[in-house]
C-alpha cells in the first residue's frame, strides 16, 4: 500500500478541474469568430443570445489530456480488472466488435435515409434476429428495446395484448419468483399489473406447491429467468409451464442469464412463450455505467401479431420494413433500436458460431464451478451444488460474528484489484456474494480472485476493522449509494455547488 501511494506521487493533484484553470492558457485555437455577430442577431431570438462569457476552464493541452486520463483510470473496467458482477455478465468485449460498429457503412447512416440505401443494416438486423430465434426457439423477434428491463415492460404489452385479444380481460396479475431480478416485478408493476411472489423452496428453486395455489385465470403472465438468479437449473421446468399453461397463463422468460445456455438448451423448447435476451450481456458491449445496451424481444407465433413495428422483411435479396400490422402494439422505441449493439451481437454470434456460442456457454459454467469450489468450503454458500454461470455465497454468519457485511467483503476486493461481485442480490439469500466470473478470465485470474477472498476472510477474523473500513486505496472510500444514483454529481461545478459533499473526506 505504500508503494501504491509512492507510485501516485506527481499525479495526486486533487484540485478539480475549474479549480486548475488560469486565465489565457487554452488546448484550442478558434478562429476569430465563426459566424458573423451581424448572422448571429438575425437568425437567433435575442432571449436565447448570451449577455456574457462562459465560464469555461482554461488549461493547456498537456494539462487538459493528463486530467481526463488520470481520472480515467480511477475507474474499475472490463478492459482493467476481473469485474465478477453477477447477473450482469461483464465478459471481455472483443475490440473487432467496436472496428466493425464503427465502419461509416453502419456508424454514419441516418434511420431516416430510404429503405434502399440501408439494405446491409436491414440485412444484419434480419440475419441477427435469425440467429437469435435459432438460439432460443422462438417463432419471431423485434430488436427493438433498448434494454433488457425494457425488453420486460414489451413483454408486459404483449402478454395483455395477446389476452385482450382473446377477450380475457381479466388477467390482472403477473407471477414472479422471490428470487427474481428487481427489474421483473418493476415491470409489471409499471404497466398497471398486480404483481404476486412465488415463494423458493429449500433447494432454491420455485416452490410448485405454493406456484399450483397462486396460478388462476387471473394470472397473466409467470416471469421466470432461468437459471435463476441464484445460478441454479430450474430443473422442474416443465412442470412449471404446464401448470401455468392449464390456466391459461403465459410463461415469460428473462433471458439476461442465457449465457450458460447457449447451444444447449433454449428456453422456447422449455415453453417459454415471451422471451427477452440482454444482448449487451451474453453477447458482449461494454456496459458498466447504465448503457446503451439492447434488449430483444422473441415470442411464440400466437404473439407474432403484436409485436412492435416496423419488422425488417425479405423479398429475394432485398429487404424493405412492413409497417402495416393492424394488430401490433406500436412502437416501443424511436426508429429500429440501438443498431451499434445490435451489430456487436451480430459480430460476436457470427464470429464464434454455434459451437463457439455453445463452448463459450460450458467454459462460463466451468469457470462458475471452479470458484464455487474453491471457495464454498471457507464461504458459506446456502446452495452448494452444481451451478450454472453464477453461484451465491453468503456472509450471514461473518456478519453476525464479526460485523462484518457483503458489501465490506466487496469494498475490500478493491483494494486487491477486483471488482466487487453482486452484493445483497438476490435477497432470499442474507447477505448475498453473487459471483459471476464468465467464459473469458484466465484460470490464473481466478484463482488469484479466490486467494483475495480467503485472504480477506483471515483478515475479517484477525483484523475486522481492516474490512469494515475498506477501501483504503481508492481515490473515494464510501460515497452514499443512494444519493449517489438519485442525486449524481456530474460535472465539478456541480460538485462545488454540492455545499452538502463529503468529498474531501473521502481522499486517502
Ligand atoms: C441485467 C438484468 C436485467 C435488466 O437488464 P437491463 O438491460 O439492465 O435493463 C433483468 N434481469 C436480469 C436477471 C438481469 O441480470
């Protein structure tokens, strides 16, 4: 730790930007003034014209680059660190992915610009969706959400459209498991749906006892993800559909977890009828930090009819977008979906292939296994066996012995070069460590991940406060999370307006 803060040296100036900015140095030259004053009070209302300068900060060049990649590299990343974060797949993203999103051909074209000229990006958005219902089983897919939870709120328009259609009007209530992904129940909840939890047995898997009592023909739609969110094989599977399918329920699944599946088991042959995929997981896109990601939508032929429009359709060689679907529920989205993430999915799926999908998939849940192993011998881990690309432990018992909690064990991760896992998720288990290592960290990695962890459960045992007071080698120790999302501070003005901020506290 010392040697880090020696390393630092020279580049621990923590004034922020404004406050490095002295006047008359600049990183640009302008011309004199772009347009004509005289242009500028005839074409622009005098109300929106400004009075006075802007108070921008005036740094030379090398000052400016040396700020920005200093404080870039305070952050934790894909491309820097083994980022285990589960449920959210942080996988290596192949950078030929970003070369081919890039090329002018797809990066430069406008969704206005007529179906003529954007033939190869209509083509890739119909061969995509080709592999994606080979991959899944299901009859037909739009591309057009533009994240998976809001892949969910799609399936929720259609499950009560499909209903509606067949005059059941009825069917107000959305099933969902205890253990399942926030974002599911929020969903349902957001489009006016009763929302209704199906309780986990002891194995950790839906308690068909207690899904039998809640499904009726007023259950809309069951939401499931499978493997669950506690990296388990719903085995029971096909149980669970015909239960829900007796009364007449549709069964919706939560595809962000199809990366221990690919190639070997697809959720349409489990009987899902709604299926949505988080491409920027299982198929790659950098994605920390809210975005932009895609969230594709397939369903059974029975929706087909109401699935968003404009769907891409063939004719021969050419492809042109229908708009004429009297039975469609609309638009979920402007024009056709985040094309760019689109075409890294289309990249990686083409790239890798079926086999290389489906080895990707098996070295995801052997990777899984491996730590899972290693570790649930020290850890406790409430549902020790056999996982698919994730696997819970808990610190329930640290945390009643030492005080110390999930989230400490996942600040002091960060003092050893990792990323925290997926902390206090899902709840049914107390004081939840979701691991989720993916098919591209070296077997090195992980086992240094895992001498990390023991090493810190020796420290939670003889120095507890070491932990509990972690991080001690990050740039900020412990901003308010809650505040931190509702009230982001997003520029150093803001941060100097912010009289409230903790910020200096937080400097080692
Ligand atoms: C990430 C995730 C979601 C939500 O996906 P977003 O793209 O973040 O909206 C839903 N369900 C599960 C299981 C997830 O891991």
């Amino acid at each position: 730790m010392e040697q880090s803060k020696l390393t630092t040296l020279g580049t621990q100036d923590s004034r922020l930007l404004f406050e490095r900015s002295k006047r008359g140095k600049e990183a640009a030259m302008l011309p004199e003034r772009a347009f004509p004053k005289e242009d500028l009070a005839a074409n622009i209302p005098a109300k929106l014209l400004r009075k006075s300068e802007v108070d921008f900060p005036e740094l030379s060049e090398p000052e400016l680059v040396r700020y920005f990649v200093n404080l870039s590299k305070k952050n934790f990343s894909v491309d820097t660190h083994f980022y285990p974060l589960g449920s959210c797949t942080m996988k290596y993203n192949p950078k030929i992915h970003e070369d081919v999103a890039a090329l002018s051909g797809f990066a430069c074209v406008s969704p206005l610009q007529p179906e003529e000229e954007v033939q190869g990006v209509l083509r890739i958005f119909d061969d995509l969706a080709e592999a994606l219902k080979q991959l899944t089983g299901m009859d037909a897919f739009t591309l057009q959400p533009a994240a998976g939870a809001h892949g969910e709120l799609l399936g929720m328009m259609l499950a009560r459209a499909y209903h509606a259609s067949r005059g059941e009007k009825r069917r107000n209530v959305v099933l969902v498991p205890d253990s399942s992904h926030g974002t599911n129940p929020a969903s349902a909840a957001q489009y006016g749906y009763e929302v209704v939890q199906v309780p986990s047995d002891e194995r950790g898997r839906v308690c068909l006892a207690a899904l039998e009592k809640l499904v009726s023909d007023r259950v809309a739609c069951l939401m499931l993800t499978n493997p669950n969110t506690l990296g388990l094989f719903e085995t029971d599977i096909l149980k669970i559909r015909d239960l829900a399918h007796a009364k007449g329920a549709l069964l919706y699944y939560d595809g962000a977890n199809l990366n221990a599946l690919l190639g070997t088991v697809r959720p349409g042959d489990m009987g899902f009828d709604i299926v949505h995929l988080n491409v920027h997981k299982t198929f790659t896109t950098p994605h920390g930090g809210g975005g932009p990601g895609a969230g594709p939508v397939g369903v059974v032929k029975a929706l087909e009819p109401f699935l968003p429009k404009p769907v891409v359709r063939r004719n021969g060689t050419r492809y042109h977008l229908d708009y004429d679907r009297p039975n469609s529920i609309g638009k979920i989205r402007s024009f056709f979906g985040n094309t760019g993430i689109l075409i890294r999915a289309y990249v990686y799926i083409r790239m890798l292939g079926l086999e290389g999908l489906r080895q990707a998939s098996h070295d995801a849940v052997l990777a899984a296994n491996y730590l899972r192993k290693k570790l649930s011998s020290a850890y406790l881990n409430p549902h020790n066996e056999y996982c698919m690309h994730e696997f819970v432990l808990s610190a329930r018992d640290l945390a009643a012995e030492h005080h110390v909690h999930a989230h400490d064990i996942g600040k002091r991760l960060l003092d050893y070069g990792f990323h925290a896992p997926t902390v206090h998720f899902p709840l049914v288990v107390k004081e939840a460590l979701m691991i989720e290592p993916t098919e591209t960290e070296s077997k090195e990695t992980l086992d240094a991940f895992a001498d990390a962890m023991l090493k810190i459960l020796k420290e939670i045992e003889e120095t507890p406060d070491l932990v509990r007071k972690a991080p001690h080698t990050m740039p900020i120790r412990r901003p308010n999370e809650v505040e931190a999302a509702r009230k982001p501070i997003l520029s150093s003005r803001d941060l100097k307006r912010d009289q409230s901020h903790n910020w200096s506290a937080h400097q080692p």
